[in-house]
C-alpha cells in the first residue's frame, strides 16, 4: 500500500488522516515521537503532499477556480450591457459558454472537471436569462428571473447528484420566495414584524417556515439512509444540511426576537415562537440521541442564548439606575456561560471516546497500517486510544465560545465601570482607575487559565479578553493621546500589552487573537511611523519589508512547525501558525474599506497607501521564503512551492488579499486541513467581492478581467495535469 492510499484517496487527506497527524504532534511534545519519525508518518497519511498529490489537489481547485471566473466574466459582461454590440451577438457570446461547458461534461462525463464544469453550466444559464430580460424588456419581475433560473438547477442537480446543485437550487427557491414576496409586501424580514393589510403575508411566512422545515427533515432522512447503505454517498456529506438548518435556526431567532422584544411594528407571531420551540426540542433529541451532530446542536445553543439575552434585556428594559443595569450584566453573564457549559457538556457526552465527526473504524485501520510500517509502536498507539478527545473542540464549537467570551467580556467590563461608577472613582478618572482594576482581571483570569478544565478556560478567556482591552485603554490614557495622533499612540501601548498578555495567559484562543491583534498593530503602527518621519518612497520600502519579514517568519513557522514541538515554543505554534495570516487577513481588509475605517476611527489619511505596501510585503515574503527553501533547504515539492508562490505574489502585487487567500488555499493543503480549505475558500471569496465592488473601472473591464484570469487558471490547471508526474517514481521505503 502507498502513502496515498493510506490516507489521501481524494483531492485532501481524510478526517482519520488529519486526526492521527495531529495525535503524532502530540507525541513530539510529549517526548513519545521524534520529530523525524512524525515528518514520516504526515508522508505516509498523505498530509504532507508529494507531487502527485498536489496534482490530485490543484487540477480540480484551478479548474474550480477559472470556471467560476469564466461565470462571473459572463454575468459582469452582461450586466455592462454594450449597447454598440448587436443583441444577437450578445446571445452568441452567453450561449456559446453555456454549450462549451455542456460540451466539457458531456465529454469528461464523471471527472472532477465535468462536475465543476456542470456548476458552471447552471450558473450560466443566469447570465443568459437576465441577457433575454434585459434585451427584450419583457416587464417581469426579478423573482420569475429566478424562478427560471431554478428549474434550470433542478433537473441538473438530480442528475449530477452532487451538494453544491442542491445548494444552488435551494438558495434560488428561497431566494424566489423572498423575491417574489417583496412585490407583495416589503420583505421576509419586514414581514415578521409587520403583518401587511391582509391574511396573505402571515400565511405565506408561516408556509414558508414550513416548507424549509419540511426540506431538512427530507434531507436528514436521505442523509441516514445513505450513512447506514452508503457512507461515501453525496448525500452523506454534512455541510449542506448544516446551512439548512443554520438559515432556518436565524429567521426563526430574528421573529422570536422581535416577538419577545416587542420591537416589532405589528402584532407577534406565537405560532413562529411555538414553532421555534419544537424545532429546538426535536432537534436536541435527533442529534443527541438519533444522529449525532455537535454543529446543529451548538446553533440551536447559540439561538437559545441570543432569546435568553433579549428576554432579559427586555425585563430591565425600564431599569436604568445602577442597580438595574448591574443585576442586567450579571444575569446575561450567568446565561451566557450557562449556555456555553451546555455545548461543553454536549461535546463531552456525544463524542467522550472518540474524535468529533472522525471514523473510529478509518482511525482503527490507519493505525494498523502504521503499526505495520513500523511507524507507531503499541507503546503510542496506546497512548493515541487513551487521549482524551473531550479536550479536542471542533472548530464551530471554538468560534462560537470565542464569540461568547467577547460578549461576556464585553459585560464584564460594564460591570467594572458600573463598579467604578458607583464608587466615585471616575469623577476624576486617570490611568490608575482602569490599569489596577484591569490588572486584577488579569490576575484572576490568569489563575483560571491554569486550572483544568474547558469550562474553566471559557471563563477565563471572557476575563483574558477584558483585562487586555482595560490594560490597553489604560496605558493609552498614560500618554493623553490628543488629535490625529491618538489612534497611534493607543496602537503603540497596545502593542506592548499584547505580548505580555499573550505571553501570561496560557491559553491557545487568546493567544490567536492577541498574535492576529498583533499582526494586524505592527503593521499598521510601522505604516503611520512612517508616515510621520519617512520620505514617502522610504515608507513603501519599509513597510513592505516589514510585512516581507513577518510573511517570512510566518513560513519558517509552517516549515518547521514539526520540529518546534519538541521545544518550548510548542505551545506558540497554533497562536503563530495561525494568527499571522488572520492579522494580514483583517490588514487586506482594512485596505479595501479605508475611506469607511478613516470616516469611523479618523485614522490619518497615510493609511491609504498601506494596501500597496502590503501586498509588496506579501509578495516578496512568498518569493523570498521559497527561494530559500529551495535554494538552501532543497525541500520536496520546493520547486513547485517556489513557482506557485512567483504566481500569487504577483497577484498579491495588486490584490494583497487575492494573492494571499490563493496561497492559504496551498497551506490547507500542505497542512492537510479541511477546515482550513472551507475558511480560506470563504475569505477568498468575500474579499474577491469587496475588491470587485471598489475597484474603479467599468463592468466591460472587469469581466474582461474575469475572463482572463479564467482562461489564465485553467491554463494552469491543463499545465498542473501535463508537467507534475501522475504516480510516485518509488514506493514507500517501508513498503
């Protein structure tokens, strides 16, 4: 058996593959594995990728990629509308793309290309409807655009048989309904606080709660019965039936708000709150005890905890003494970790003996696989079975206690300027009324962080969070920071505050967000320094060095990140493999928003150019952190690393955020991580939006844009298919 078989059968590693890579990172820090021994079990389980994989791996993501460029070119031409070209050459032009791809699936019918070509396909038959709308003037409204768009979908997705038709097709018809109901009333939303003139919209809305209820309960049936037969079906797959649920737990949880806030314009829906309440209950016993699923269960947690904190905002919602608002922070305080104990307690009880969503049957045959190699002795792989996998917290799981713990900071805070105000301390407030106070937060956090324990660590990471922001406050109030200079100066003391803490607080969460914190502070205090004392050429080379430095610290992190574990900067490895990326995340961001940031935060108006030097920093960190490890390191696959870093670089020259989400799609690659390739994907996706929407040029120029990059990607991708070899020269040393 090869290494790609071992764990790699398709385009990414498997959930056991990943699962026993992460067990072997253990073992490296624990002692039990030297780091030469886990680098050759992540090659066995196929997580770190030779050159087959990573031609298993880019062929379908760059013909993904062009086709959905090719689409978009399409629907951006149609919409610039050139009135000088004839109309039937403009139908020439969008059917002649929807029959090219009909030609490409009914050629390579069953290949990964096909299947991305039939999504296309689907998604071009909406270019050519608005095409006919807009040409012809028919007089229709926007929802039967859609309504034809959807039974266009729907024969395709019966017989594709694949999750993302069944996605489209279902967003279209909820998109459809939502349309088509603002001809008759205002929208959905508007329609669950006002009930129009007549019987119509609440019938509709109730119909239409119904029917989304109707269509999860239909998918879940499909779904076990294609676990329990067939688990590699399509219809096994659980993110589609977790946005179902997901989009119907958030209508349901903004009506039952507005019902119990009374914020609403007309009378409440009871039949809505009823219906949120079965919804609740019969989803807490099928995915307790029917079917597992930790996701659904912590979103309907969540939607608890968001009622819970309205009803309780609306029982003090005449009390604005201090007493009222104190008792208001506490119980809200209390109900968020009563909720967040809840999902901590779901988690322990469905997933106590093994990992969340992973085979024990895969983890047991992988194992044997690697006993047989001589990878893992029994010595590890008893250690492997007795790891208490209750600790491990999906990635779902951590974001929404991250989000509680900000909350619950947030009102941990009012409750120490409630504290403050009722002591007399801010008549005449100064820098030691926040820092001692934050200071004793701090302290206490710190001590709940180095006690056993998740709950524990959930509580402490809300006092983490909010003795950073007092501390950063306070020392800021040291310096009496006045005009343009006060944004800098508040960046500069929290700089400082931010190290410390994430140095003293022991917990992986915190120290994520204050490196992300960090990241995202170094840069933009080196850019606003800059702009302060340096020549305006001076300042683009040396912020550009300075995010060229951080990009490159960043790969030597991911290079070496095996072999850091048996150290002591083990427990700096996530916070840093991580939060570096996330910090160049918000910086790219920032970019494309500055004229709203400066309008809000009355930032200097140097923080313009900060886009420009940041993507140069990228791309010369791409280059130069290959380049040596090529050059120097002689890596596997280097070549190849170096090349595709060349290519985002440039694209990150222009597009910082562009050619940085192309790249973390190769990280979630290299580090065979799943999640990681959904959370690339998302970010390369929203800010390909936001980049579009700002970027000044015309419709005609962007989507010839598109369609040159499509071209441009699937050239890659027939390139990536003739030039990196098929199969491995050699088998396995072990084999």
């Amino acid at each position: 058996m090869t290494q790609t078989e071992a764990g790699n059968k398709g385009w990414m590693p498997s959930l056991a593959a990943e699962f026993l890579c992460r067990q072997a990172l253990r073992l490296v820090k624990g002692g039990g594995l030297t780091p030469a021994e886990c680098q050759r079990i992540y090659d066995f389980c196929g997580v770190r990728p030779d050159y087959p994989q990573w031609r298993k791996f880019l062929i379908p993501l760059l013909s993904l990629l062009g086709l959905l460029s090719l689409v978009a070119g399409a629907v951006f031409f149609v919409a610039w509308n050139w009135a000088d070209m004839p109309k039937m050459a403009k139908f020439a032009l969008a059917e002649l793309l929807v029959a090219a791809l009909a030609v490409v699936v009914w050629w390579r019918w069953y290949d990964s290309f096909a299947r991305s070509a039939l999504l296309a396909t689907g998604l071009s038959f909406g270019a050519l409807f608005a095409l006919y709308g807009q040409i012809y003037q028919t007089g229709a409204d926007s929802w039967e655009l859609f309504r034809a768009w959807l039974f266009v979908f729907l024969p395709l997705a019966l017989i594709a048989r694949q999750n993302s038709l069944w996605f489209c097709s279902w967003f279209l018809a909820n998109l459809t309904f939502q349309l088509y109901y603002a001809t008759v009333s205002m929208s959905l939303m508007d329609s669950a606080a006002f009930d129009g003139l007549d019987y119509f919209p609440t019938t509709a809305l109730y119909s239409y709660l119904f029917v989304q209820v109707l269509c999860l309960v239909m998918r879940e049936v499909l779904s076990l019965r294609a676990i329990k037969h067939n688990p590699q079906s399509w219809l096994a797959s659980r993110w589609f039936s977790r946005v179902m649920a997901g989009f119907l737990l958030l209508i349901l949880t903004f009506i039952v708000a507005a019902n119990v806030s009374g914020w609403g314009y007309g009378s409440p829906h009871h039949f809505v709150t009823a219906l949120w309440l079965v919804v609740l209950l019969a989803g807490y016993f099928f995915y307790r005890y029917r079917h597992h699923d930790l996701c659904i269960l912590t979103l309907g947690t969540a939607s608890l905890a968001a009622i819970g904190c309205v009803l309780i905002i609306q029982m003090f919602d005449s009390s604005y003494d201090v007493g009222g608002l104190f008792m208001l922070g506490c119980l809200m305080a209390l109900w968020l970790a009563g909720c967040g104990a809840m999902m901590l307690y779901l988690r322990r009880k469905l997933y106590e003996s093994q990992p969340v969503e992973v085979s024990s049957t895969e983890i047991a045959l992988l194992t044997e696989q690697l006993r047989r190699h001589d990878l893992l002795n029994q010595t590890q792989i008893e250690d492997i079975q007795q790891y208490d996998h209750s600790s491990h917290l999906p990635w779902y799981l951590r974001l929404t206690l991250g989000v509680g713990g900000w909350v619950a900071a947030m009102i941990i805070l009012l409750l120490l300027i409630l504290v403050l105000y009722v002591t007399g301390l801010l008549n005449d407030p100064n820098a030691a009324t926040v820092i001692i106070p934050s200071l004793l937060l701090a302290f206490v956090a710190g001590g709940l962080l180095r006690v056993q324990g998740v709950s524990k660590h959930h509580i402490g990471l809300a006092w983490a969070i909010a003795a950073t922001c007092g501390l950063c406050f306070g020392f800021s109030m040291l310096l009496e920071p006045d005009g343009e200079t006060s944004f800098l100066v508040g960046a500069l003391c929290s700089v400082p505050v931010l190290a410390v803490m994430a140095l003293a607080m022991p917990d992986r969460p915190f120290r994520f967000m204050a490196i992300t914190a960090l990241t995202f502070l170094l840069i933009l205090c080196g850019d606003l320094l800059g702009g302060m004392y340096l020549p305006p050429s001076v300042r683009f080379w040396a912020v550009s060095a300075l995010v060229a430095g951080i990009v490159i610290f960043w790969l030597w992190i991911v290079r070496e990140q095996i072999n850091l574990k048996g150290t002591s900067w083990a427990d700096a490895i996530f916070p840093f493999l991580w939060g570096i990326p996330s910090g160049l995340i918000l910086q790219c961001f920032s970019g494309i928003n500055a004229t709203f940031l400066f309008d809000v935060f009355w930032w200097p108006a140097g923080y313009f150019a900060l886009s420009l030097e940041t993507g140069a920093g990228i791309a010369a960190g791409l280059v130069l952190g290959c380049l040596y490890q090529t050059v120097v390191k002689k890596t596997p696959s280097a070549p190849l690393l170096l090349a595709a870093a060349v290519l985002c670089g440039a694209v990150a020259f222009y597009a910082p955020g562009i050619g940085l989400g192309l790249w973390l799609l190769l990280i979630a690659r290299y580090q065979g991580s799943q999640g990681v390739l959904a959370a690339s994907g998302c970010f390369l996706a929203l800010y390909v939006i936001d980049w579009y929407y700002f970027l000044g040029v015309s419709l005609l120029q962007k989507s010839l844009l598109l369609f040159v990059t499509g071209v441009f990607l699937l050239a890659l991708a027939f390139a990536a298919k003739k030039l990196i070899p098929a199969r491995k020269e050699e088998a396995y040393a072990n084999q």
